[in-house]
C-alpha cells in the first residue's frame, strides 16, 4: 500500500481523551503505512507534547485559539481567527498532506484552512451537546469542507443531522474513542497508593471537574449510600480547569454539607489513570451528555462494573444488568440504588466487570479504531482520486 501523509489537528493543547485518543490512534496506524502529523494549540500543551515526542510522532505546536467561554481567550479566538487559518494553510500546504483530519464539532479553521488548500478534510464528530449557533455552523461549513465524517456514535450522527438530505451523501463512519486493553490490563497495573491506602468498598468516578460530567449527583448519590454503608469511600479523580475553579469550589461545599468529608476525596489530576482505577470497587459516571466516552471504556478495560448514565454511546456496549447498569441522567437515587446492589454483592461485581472487559477487548481496542481508520482514509483518497482523475 502507498504511505499516506495525514494531518490531525487539535486546537486544544491540554492532554485530555481526544488527545489520548489521537496519539493511541496516530501509533496504530504505523502499521498501516499511514503517517501522522499531529497540529495542536501550543498552550498548556507540555503534557500532549511529552507524549507525542515519547512515541516518535511528528508534531507542530502552533498559535491556535481555542474556542471557549473564557473571555480573554473567546476574544483571542475572533480577533485570530483569520490569522490562524492562514497560519493552518500554510502548514497544510508546505507539508504536503494526503489528508486533513480535524478533531471536534468546533474547530472550524482546519476545516476551512484545509478547503482552501485543497486537500480532503475528514471531520470528526464526537459530542451531543452543542449551543445551538455552533451547531448550525458546524453543519452549515461541514457542508462545504468537508468530504467524509468519523461519528463517535450513533447519536452523534443523528445529533449533528447526518442523515438528513443535506449530508446523507457523503461518506461516514463509526469510531468510538478507543482503549488500548494492553495498557488499562488489571494483570499488568499496579495500584495507586492514595486509593489502596483506604479500607472498605471503593466508588470512583474518572473525571476532569466539570458541569457537563454531572458530578453533583455523584455527591448526592454519595450522600444516599453513606447513611446507608459505614464501608464506604468515594473518589473523584480529575483534573480542575481555571475556568471551572467556582464549580471546584461548589462541590466541595455541596460534600461539606453531606457531611461526607471523611470518606469523600478529590485526586485531583492524575497522570496515571489504570493505577487509579485498579483500587476501585465500583466505577459511577454521572455525565449529562458524552458521545464515545473514553473514561467508561478504560475503566471496563480493567474489568471494572460500571454505573452509568444513558448517554452517548454507551448502550451499545454496556448490557444493563450483565456488563454494567445504565440509569436515567440527573437520577441520584437510581445511580445509589443500583451502586448498592454491586455493594451488597462482591461476586455480580466480578461477574459484571469480567464481562466488561471481555467487551472492551473484543470492540474497542484501539487496534479495530486503528483499522477502521486506515480504511477509511483510504476510502475517501480514492473517491477523490476517481472524482478528480487523478493518477
């Protein structure tokens, strides 16, 4: 097979799941003859760089905005937004891409700097949760930029309108955001210290301090269980953002006020996620929205029973009652009603998260995501190749 050179741009430097995604992925994919260049935003970006220089990746940290509510950085964003796609342009067509992949519903510029550089744009979709002017612009450019679509999901397809008239006729696939099971392997991990330290049943929950994770019903669900369990210790394990300080700060009010102080930690960022999860008994996720959520993934990886709202998509890989529980979004009592039962019963909790682990290795190993890459780059350079009649 020919090399393929494919750009994969990130305008979020912060080494978060789409990056670990992108890297996992950007590696696989050597096997396949496929080269990847990863662009990302240069700011706060040390970790993501680390990463990628330690698995010998070609990488350009560049001055790109990325768009968010904070105003100083929202302003940035229109003031450059120009500036920075000319800046992508130049990128794209100095090196010499086969293929440009942008990563998010957002990140408009590398969209539009690889338009008009003529190289093909594969759009990755991967959330369901948008304000509505964002939304209508990623559908109204997308039209235009873009020649194929990678969904985290079949929500996220009929989220962003797919199958309408407008969109149905270009190609798209489906990719969840893998897990590398050689990685997050409960054989291979050795615990962290701040979890193993505490006796009695572990609850935990992966995940960066933010509104959109729900993490207040995972205070509330706390709070139930506790009057309930003298054995219980719960544990959020997740970086807190600058922009997110004041709801840092309101949670741990809200735990204050359950009186959970003594059996209820915040890790805060943690570098090595598999030694996190190894200690746990129980692993909650309480998000409000996802699209292919990598943390419910890693955590049935290491075999795991998970707790989960019914989001993104989880239910096609999680069987409610055989590899996990799937409960309503918002629900407290449902999340602590089916934490008990896994409580109460240490031997469904090694049933449930044995079988989750067979799930997660059998479909969604970062091999089958590297595959269905590959196939799919190569399906759309050859559409292009027959459209254009190019050799």
């Amino acid at each position: 097979m020919s090399k393929i050179r494919v750009c994969n741009v990130l305008e979020e430097g912060r080494f978060g799941g789409p990056q670990r995604r992108v890297l996992q992925v950007a590696k696989a994919l050597n096997s396949y003859n496929i080269d990847t260049h990863v662009v990302y935003s240069k700011y706060d970006s040390e970790k993501l760089s680390q990463e990628l220089s330690q698995a010998a990746i070609s990488n350009s940290a560049i001055n790109i905005t990325r768009l968010t509510r904070e105003k100083k950085m929202l302003a940035r964003y229109f003031v450059c937004f120009f500036t920075e796609i000319i800046r992508l342009f130049t990128l794209f067509r100095r090196e010499k891409f086969d293929l440009v992949h942008v990563n998010g519903s957002y990140q408009f510029k590398g969209a539009i700097a690889g338009k008009l550089a003529g190289i093909p744009v594969v759009w990755h979709l991967n959330d369901t949760s948008m304000m509505p002017v964002l939304k209508k612009l990623c559908v109204i450019i997308s039209r235009y930029c873009a020649v194929g679509f990678i969904v985290a999901g079949n929500r996220v397809y009929h989220y962003y309108y797919l199958d309408g008239a407008s969109l149905e006729q270009k190609p798209c696939i489906e990719i969840h955001a893998p897990v590398d099971t050689t990685v997050f392997d409960p054989r291979r991990v050795v615990g962290n210290s701040r979890v193993d330290e505490y006796d009695g049943v572990k609850v935990l929950t992966v995940s960066n301090i933010n509104p959109t994770k729900g993490l207040k019903y995972f205070v509330e669900m706390a709070s139930i269980l506790a009057l309930r369990h003298e054995n219980l210790i719960f544990f959020i394990a997740g970086s807190v953002l600058r922009s997110q300080e004041k709801y840092y700060q309101n949670l741990k009010r809200l735990v204050t006020s359950n009186k959970l102080m003594s059996n209820f930690l915040f890790l805060g960022k943690v570098d090595n996620v598999p030694s996190v999860l190894k200690g746990a008994d129980v692993c909650v996720f309480t998000s409000l929205s996802e699209a292919s959520p990598t943390a419910i993934w890693e955590a049935m990886s290491m075999g795991k029973p998970i707790v989960t709202t019914d989001v993104g998509s989880v239910n096609q890989y999680i069987e409610d009652g055989k590899s996990g529980f799937i409960v309503p979004v918002k629900d407290s009592k449902a999340l602590a009603e089916k934490v008990e039962i896994l409580i109460k019963n240490p031997t469904l909790r090694q049933k449930m998260g044995a079988e989750a682990r067979r799930v997660a290795k059998e479909k969604l190993d970062v091999s089958i995501a590297a595959e269905k890459h590959a196939l799919f780059y190569r399906k759309i350079l050859e559409m292009q190749r027959n459209r254009t009649g190019t050799a």
